[in-house]
C-alpha cells in the first residue's frame, strides 16, 4: 500500500524526530548511569565526567559543519555513514573494558551527533511548506523534550536492572529504526540548493581553542591551578578562541558569524540560551549524583527523583511558544530567569538538608520556569537579525546551546573536584543567571517584535 505525500511527511518528521531525540536523550540518561561507571572503572570525579564533556566538545565543534551535511553529501548518504558509525560506537562504548575506549566511542558519538541533530531539523524544513513547517518543528521540539524528560528514568532502569552498558546499547535499535525509516521516506527537494562553502582554519581554531580551554579547568584541580600544564592549556585556549574570533570576523563566508554578538539583544538572548543549557545540564547530571551519593539512592531512584525536574519540558514547551507569541518575550523570559535563579540557589541549599522531599518542590519549580525562559528567547534571537541573517540563527542557537552544556558538565567537575560539593555547584549556577538577568534587563530593549 503506497502512502500519501501527507503520511510520507508525517512519517519522516516521526523518523527524524527519533533521531533528534536520541541526541536529547543522551544529554540526560547517562546522568545517572556515572556513579555506576565510576565504580567499575575505579575512576576520579574529573575523569569520569570526560565521558559527557568529550561527547559534548565534540558536538560542540562540529556542529555547524554538521548542519551542511545535506547539502554537501546528500540525505541519504549521510544519514546512512552517520548512523552505521554512531550505532557501532555506542556497541563499542558499552563493551568497553577500559576508559580511555569509553571516552574515544563517545567522542565518535559527539561527531555523529553533530551530522545527526541539525539534519534532523533540516529535513523536516526541506521536506514541509513554508506555511507548514511551524507544525512540524514543534513536533520535533515536543519529541525532543519526551526523550529529554525520559533520559533520567531509562538511566536509572537500565543501570539497576541490566548494566550501565546498556545506557549505551539502547541507542542501537532507535537510530538504527529511525535512519531506515527516515531513507525510506525522504524525497529530494525539488530545487537543488548552492554547495555550503567549509571554513577548515575556523574550524580547527575552535577545537584547538575550546578544547584546550575545557581540559585546563576540569584538569586545573588535579594538576594543580598554577603547573605548566594547566597555565599552558588555559592560556593557550584563551588565545585560540581569541584567534578564531578575529578570524571569523575577516571571512566573507565564516563558519560561525560572530558579528551577529555585536548586537545586544543577539548577544544577550544567545547568553539566555547558553545559561539556561547549563543549568540543564547540571541539574541532569549532578541531582542524581546528590541522590547517590549522599542520600545513597539506586540508580533508578534516583532517576525517579529527577524526573521531576524535567517532567514539565514537554508539557510546558508548546504553551510557553504560545505564550510569548501572545505577550511577547521580553518579560517573561526576564521574569522565568529570575525565578530560575532562585531555583537554582534553593536547590544548593536544600541539599544542605539531606532530605529528597524538601528537593522535590524546588526541583518542580526550576522545571516549571525554564521552558518560559528558554523558548521565548528564541523568537527574541531571530527577531534581533535582520532577515537575510535568519538562517545563520539556528545554527548560532545550537553552538550556544552545545557551549553550554560543555560549561555546565566543566562547572560541576571542577567544583567537585575542589572539594566545594554540590550546594557550590548550584549557588553558582543560580548567581550567574541572576547577572545575566539583570544585564539582559538593559540589552533587551522592548519593541514590539520581543
């Protein structure tokens, strides 16, 4: 039976969404999942939390190159070489037997997610009208959050029933599914698009830089803050993404467009989404380390107990949009930061307490109002360009999102490793969004677009 081009739409928006989620849950599931590894590997706070910053750098740097596979190799071929290659790392992560392994298939995962995760919403803008492709971004959006909100229960399911191994095998069966049913679906545009032009220097400047820059600060406690190595790699990192920065300002055609950061409201809203990234991330990774660690809850508890943070996300998401389509952004993505850095603060001192349900109601809280401030703040990035930059945003939104998640992780295992324990992790958390709110209060000017 031959399906309609609006099944074989739908279809395929279901096929990419998996696969876009795949990369949403591998953000939170093995969040929980840490403690487990640790143990077997008999591994440091530092060197444990590479597993996720190494996805992340990756992810990070590649990410604007990934958004141009289509157009540089084709749907299919991509999505067919990204897959076959991502399911094979996560096999080879889950039978690792040393950590070195472990942290070079997640570095190969981060690369394919690069390809995977812009692809993904690629395809679906390809493939839908102009006047239909608004439906089809949210249904990716809400898929995302599913996935997202699932991460720390499947984490914890798998790590106390089966093994931690399998956090890693349960990508197999899902990207495998959704590549043959997004190959299957897909249908070439009608007009053939111009070949993307690669920035190679810009993109090795930012790698060199960013990842020099991480590995001194989540290395600095262990080395010490003023050995050769770290004073060397910190500096050196600060040069390198010095240099990319000047660099990309000079080319015609720039891998990222980093004069778009002149302008308040850009700078300020990419700030918003890089901040509140990282408040995801430290939320979904170092709340089911508390409850391990110092509460001494399973795995799966405490994926049970963080879910409550996340739970609000795809619940909340399409009102949130809505919302601000209707009173505009500006107030209320102010009003969510400021909520959501009280959630924060209350979040490290509650862990002060010992206690799981005096946590529960400020972690609901903190789910609540980071969607508010999260998604409003992208129509606040797009309505701050002007037109012909529009297509540039998205892939700006996604490397400040990435920036953000690798902060987050480097905060926590920096923070940790200092001996400072959690409460510092969300003290400090919660007092930068409150900067970032007071200073996004000026460069926010209200007009009648935000």
């Amino acid at each position: 039976m031959s399906l309609s081009d609006k099944e074989r739409k739908r279809g395929l928006v279901l096929a990419v969404g998996c696969l876009g989620g795949l990369v949403m849950l591998d953000e939170t599931v093995l969040g929980v999942s840490l403690p487990a590894i640790r143990e077997h590997f008999h591994l440091s706070a530092t060197t444990t939390h590479w597993i996720l910053n190494a996805y992340m750098l990756a992810f990070t740097c590649f990410a604007a190159v990934g958004g141009k596979a289509i157009d540089l190799f084709g749907f299919r071929p991509a999505l067919i070489a990204c897959s076959i290659v991502f399911a094979i790392a996560s096999l080879v992560a889950g039978l690792a037997d040393s950590i070195a392994i472990l942290i070079a298939m997640r570095v190969v995962q981060g690369l394919c997610a690069a390809i995977m995760f812009p692809m993904s919403l690629a395809a679906a803008t390809l493939t839908f009208d102009e006047n239909e492709r608004g439906r089809a971004i949210g249904i990716l959006a809400a898929m995302a959050t599913i996935f997202l909100a699932a991460g720390p229960l499947v984490g914890g399911v798998l790590t106390d029933f089966l093994s931690w191994r399998w956090v890693f095998w349960i990508n197999i069966p899902v990207v495998v599914a959704g590549s043959v049913l997004a190959c299957i679906l897909w249908r070439n545009p009608e007009h053939s698009r111009p070949r993307p032009v690669i920035d190679p220097i810009g993109l090795v400047l930012m790698l060199i830089g960013l990842t020099a820059f991480i590995f001194g600060l989540m290395e600095g406690p262990d080395f010490g803050w003023l050995s050769p190595v770290i004073l060397g790699t910190v500096f050196g990192g600060v040069i390198g993404i010095a240099v990319f920065l000047v660099y990309e300002t000079r080319k015609a055609k720039p891998l990222i467009d980093v004069r778009l950061f002149k302008l308040p409201p850009f700078h300020a809203s990419a700030m918003i989404i890089l901040l509140t990234q990282m408040s995801k991330i430290v939320v979904a990774i170092y709340v089911p380390h508390y409850l391990q660690l110092d509460l001494s809850y399973s795995a799966l508890w405490a994926g049970i107990g963080t879910v409550i943070a996340v739970l609000p996300m795809p619940i909340l998401a399409a009102p949130a949009g809505k919302f601000s389509d209707k009173y505009g952004s500006r107030k209320p993505v102010l009003f969510s930061m400021a909520l959501l850095a009280v959630a924060n603060i209350l979040i490290g001192l509650v862990m002060l307490l010992n206690t799981y349900w005096a946590l529960a109601p400020v972690l609901l809280m903190w789910g609540i109002f980071l969607p508010f401030a999260m998604i409003p703040t992208g129509r606040i990035t797009a309505n701050s360009v002007p037109r012909d930059k529009q297509g540039e945003v998205s892939g700006l939104i996604i490397s400040a999102r990435l920036v953000g998640g690798t902060l987050g992780v480097t905060l926590g295992s920096v923070l940790l490793a200092m001996g400072a324990g959690f409460t510092s992790i969300f003290v400090t958390m919660g007092v930068m969004i409150a900067l970032a709110c007071a200073y996004s209060s000026i460069a926010l000017e209200y007009d009648s677009t935000s």
